[in-house]
C-alpha cells in the first residue's frame, strides 16, 4: 500500500512537469503535500508499528518466561530423575532383589512385605505428594506401593517381559505418557511414568525396574503462573507433539498435529491461518527433550491500540493545519536570498565582480551567500595575482632548459670525437655522435611536457655512456629498473641535470666514481597512495652540513627566484611541486666521504590513450 501511494505521488509529480516549477512553487506545493498524504502513511506506520511493537515485546517477553519456566520444570524433572536413588539407602531392599526368585511362599512374601513397606515409607509418605504409586519388577516379582486405586497396569505394553531385564542408556531412565500406558488411576489424575533400569553398584548386574508414577501437578504449578486471565494456552509436550500437560485438561494425552509445521524451537513466531491469528512462543527443554508453548491470539494483544489511533488522528489533523502555514512562510523566506543571488552570480559571468550578498542568517542559505562573496573576493585576488606571471617565467626557463646543453660538457663531447678520429676509433666516434644526436633531438622536443620514464631515461644513459667513454675506467654508471619503465610518464628532464650535478661535485681523481639510479614503486605511509620513486646515488665526498642546509633552504624557498650553479636541482624540484604540490618534488641527503643521494618523488601517470601524452592519468 505504501509503494503505491509512493508510485501515485510520483506519477502526479510527472504530469505537473513539476521540475520546471520555480523553487517557491516546489517548495509550497511540497510542503502541502507532505502535511497531508506523508502524514496520513505516517499515521497508519504508527499504529502499524505500535501494534507490531505490542507483539515484538511479548515475542521477546514470553520466551524468557517460558525459558524461566523450563528452568523450573527441569529442576522438578532432575529431582524425579533422582527418585530411584533411594532404593540405594536399603541394603534390605537391594539384598531382596539380588535373590533368586525360586524360594518358598513364606520368604518371598516377607520380602513382598519388606520392600512395599519401603516403598511405601520412602515413596508414598515421604512428603513426595505428586507421587501416586511406585512398582518394582525384578525376577518375575512385582512390588508396589500406591496412594490411590489403580487398574489395567499391563506390563507387556511397555516392552518388557516380565522378569526379564531391560538395558536403558544412561542413568536417567525414561518417561511414558498418559497416551502411552493402560495404567489409570481412580479419579483419572494426568501423570508421568518415569521408568529407570536398577542395577547393583557392587557387581553390575541387572536387579530389575522401577516405575514411579508422578502426577503433572507440578506442572501445574509452573505453568499457571503463566496465564494471563485465561487469554492464553500453554502445553507441555514432547518431540512427537504429545502433550504431557495443556491449561485444557481436555487435550492432555492427545497430539499436537502442527509440531512439524513450527518453523523455530526457541523464540516466537505469527500464525499465517486466515481464521486465527496467534503469536505462538516456544521454548525447548534440551534436558528432557520436551517443548512448552504459549499462544495468543493477537487481537488479544492490541485491544488498548484503539486509544493509540484516535490520539494519532488528532495529532495528525492538528499537524496538517499548522505545517501548511509554517511551509508558505519558509517557501518565502528561502527562496528570496536565492533569487537575489542568481540575479548577483548573472552580473559575475558578465565580469562584474564588484557585488555583494548581506545575508546575516547563520543557516545554510547564509552559508552559502557568505561562500559566494568569499568566492568573488578570491577571484579577484587570483585575478591580480603575479601567478600567472611567475607561471610563464617558469615555463620560458624550462624551455630554455631543455634546448640548452652546457657548453662545456659540448666542448669536451667534441673534442673527444676529435681525438677519437685522430686515433681512428670508428665506432667510438660513431656511439659518441649517434648519442650526441639522440639527447640533442630530446632536448629541443618542445611539444611535449611529459615523456615515457624509458624515454627519460634513455636520454640520461645517453649522457652517462658519453661521460663513461670520455672518463674511460674512472666512471661508471648502474641503472635498476623495478617497475615497466613503457608504462608509466614523468615530466620531461628531470634526471639529467641531477645527473649531471653528481658528475660535477662528486667525481673524485684517484678512484672510479660510481653513479646508480634506481626506479621503483613504493606506498606513501601518509596517503597510503602508491608513488614512483627515482633514486640517484653516488659514491662521491659528500656535501658538508653547511652546504647542505642551503640546498635544503633553497629547495624550500622559491627555486626559480634565482639561477646559480644549482639550477638545474632547483628547476626540477620547482616544476614536480608545481605539477603535483608539495608532497612531491626532491630530497637530498649526504653522508661526508660516504655519497651523496637524491631523491625525486612523483605521482603514479599513467597514458590516457595510446600516443597521446597530453591525457594523462594520476593514480
């Protein structure tokens, strides 16, 4: 019923085309509706959930009853269990029932005597009042002793010949209902028969059975307590629907045909019968197997939700009068700022950033003009900012970077060609010029400001193999490469001047100067984000503390304000913090007489799409 109001409120809503109403419109005519057809469901969803409530509460509520109640009957059953024992505390009785049954007439009825005198002692006066009567069977011997006449007590119906024994598992015997015995006793009292195996402790023979006859009073007890003015039922029955007691002593004895159709042991349940619905509480007794269920019909249940509807009646037209003035009044008072600020924001698109929204309100209409006026201010400021200034000077410098080989590290190229050609080494001359080529058409390759990281690095191979060949046995160079190198892209020309500032500070006459770059993947412990990582070791002096620090300085500061010998550590780091902020960019450390490391961190780049390097995409 709810999702059809729901479909028939949205199907109202299309044929008003109300999406092109004005923003008062909708606000009104929603108000309106939510005061009326939200608030009659909201009614019918109380009084449904009241009713429900009513019947979660008792379904949570009786099954802790019924578990107490099972608690009690258990302890009753466990003490029944233990009637048996106190044959154990004769030696009379159990030396009588360890003798042969061929004797003479004179002892076998003195033993008759002593035993029923006994179980008439112990059983019948012993302050047991539930007991009706207890037998013996032992060696085709009967023994009894009974408070009430009884009759029909037939020994085969309970699969025991007589004086034969029996073998019971366990120590706790077994129970035989009403139903399952022709044992009646005068008057017809419900009662359990409890049937245990006796067993001599000393040589563990079989000495025979005993039936004690217990009458369901002590169910009684327990069950009545709860009753709740005769609305409800409650049995007592075991795992075949037999009912062992019932608050209807009419359908003690007889089987419950629905046992097999509850759908749980332990907890409460709704009956689906179209003539009556009840709540049925069940709780299982692990210890005897037996069930006990309480049920009530559930008209039973929200008698007092009458008061509950009429009181939501009430409220609910009291609620439609007064929300249909509180809506108009809001309709207005939100949709007039906001009409203010369209007509604000339309001069802003004409350029026209001298506005201004007052909004004193603290809501998230005066949120949102304060937002606005920030938003004008902080145009403006951007808009007289030097940041694109300083933006341009950067990219001219790093075009002038890039098209810029030093003169000097030219010179020495040059000139060892030339001595290679005086020495008729072709091939050498041919690497070198080849080299020489490549970084030369990598160099003033323009259009592109992010490049392949194989391609990187191939231009700073180049420029390690020419310095390898001009240092000949003095420098060497290792590149590892722990990621796909074709997949992944980096700005253009951020290793060779790192590279080409190690050569300079860090070679060291007398020894082989070593440089080791290393590429890899690695997790920000911050962002969690994975990074790309290029390590630029070198085996040098070192750079001492003071010198370091200014290097440190300079990183922090603003790298492009001035060129000196560090320009080139200083543009790259000022070009991946621009590109990518500052948790990326350049990380040196040194160790005196030990090496120098230089740490550029980026952003994982992937390409958008194949060939095409200007779409990129950060991981």
């Amino acid at each position: 019923m709810i999702l059809r109001k729901i479909m028939w409120i949205n199907m109202i809503f299309k044929k008003l085309n109300f999406k092109n109403y004005r923003l008062r419109s909708k606000l009104i005519v929603s108000y309106v509706l939510l005061t009326v057809i939200p608030m009659s469901l909201l009614g019918y969803i109380a009084y449904s959930q009241y009713t429900k409530s009513i019947e979660e509460q008792v379904g949570e509520y009786i099954p802790k009853l019924l578990e107490q109640a099972n608690e009690n009957i258990a302890n009753q059953v466990n003490e029944i269990n233990h009637l048996p024992d106190l044959l154990y505390n004769s030696s009379q009785v159990i030396g009588v029932l360890r003798k042969d049954a061929h004797q003479n007439r004179s002892s076998l009825l003195q033993d008759e005597f002593a035993i029923n005198s006994y179980l008439s002692r112990t059983y019948i006066n012993g302050g047991n009042l539930d007991i009706l009567g207890v037998f013996v069977l032992s060696k085709n011997r009967i023994y009894e002793s009974v408070k009430i006449p009884y009759k029909n007590f037939d020994l085969t119906n309970y699969s025991i010949p007589y004086g034969q024994n029996i073998e019971l598992q366990g120590t706790e015997g077994m129970y035989i209902l009403p139903k399952q015995t022709t044992l009646q006793f005068e008057g017809n009292p419900p009662f359990i028969l409890l049937m245990r195996q006796l067993t001599d402790l000393e040589n563990r023979t079989n000495l025979g059975t005993i039936l004690i006859a217990v009458e369901v009073t002590f169910l009684e007890d327990v069950i009545t307590k709860l009753t709740d003015k005769g609305e409800a039922n409650l049995w007592l029955m075991d795992y075949k629907g037999h009912i062992i007691y019932h608050t209807d002593p009419n359908l003690i004895g007889t089987i419950d045909n629905e046992v097999n159709n509850y759908p749980i042991l332990k907890g409460s349940f709704r009956t689906t019968s179209e003539e009556k619905n009840k709540l049925i509480s069940i709780h299982h007794i692990e210890e005897t197997g037996w069930t006990l269920v309480h049920s009530i019909e559930a008209k039973n249940l929200t008698e007092r939700t009458d008061l509950v509807r009429t009181a939501t009646i009430i409220v609910f037209l009291g609620f439609v009068v007064f929300s249909t003035i509180i809506s108009i009044f809001l309709a207005w008072n939100v949709s007039s700022p906001l009409n203010r600020l369209i007509k604000l924001m339309k001069h802003v698109e004409k350029g026209n950033f001298n506005v201004d929204l007052p909004i004193e309100t603290k809501d998230e209409v005066g949120m949102l003009a304060n937002s606005f006026n920030s938003m004008v201010i902080e145009i403006k400021d951007l808009i007289r900012d030097k940041y694109q200034i300083e933006l341009k000077q950067k990219e001219a410098e790093l075009y002038a970077l890039q098209s810029q080989i030093n003169p000097h590290f030219m010179y020495n190229t040059l000139e060892t060609i030339a001595m290679a050609v005086e020495d008729d080494e072709k091939e050498t001359v041919v690497q070198m010029v080849t080299l020489l080529g490549r970084m030369l058409r990598f160099s003033i390759s323009n259009r592109e400001s992010l490049v392949s990281i194989s391609e990187e690095l191939m231009h700073t191979e180049d420029y390690l193999t020419i310095q390898k060949i001009r240092f000949e046995d003095k420098f060497d160079f290792v590149v590892h490469e722990e990621i796909d190198t074709k997949k992944y892209y980096t700005p253009k020309f951020i290793l060779q001047p790192i590279v080409e500032n190690a050569i300079k500070y860090a070679f060291v006459y007398g020894r082989i100067t070593t440089v080791e770059i290393t590429i890899k993947m690695v997790e920000n412990p911050e962002t969690r984000a994975e990074e790309i990582v290029f390590l630029l070791k070198d085996n040098g002096p070192g750079i001492k503390k003071e010198v370091l620090d200014k290097i440190q300085l300079l990183l922090q500061s603003d790298p492009m304000a001035k060129r000196d010998s560090r320009f080139g550590l200083s543009n790259v780091h000022a070009r991946i913090t621009m590109n990518f902020g500052n948790g990326f960019g350049l990380r040196v450390s040194s160790i005196t007489d030990q090496g120098t490391e230089v740490e550029i961190r980026i952003p994982i780049l992937k390409a958008g799409n194949e060939g095409d390097n200007n779409e990129l995409k950060t991981n």
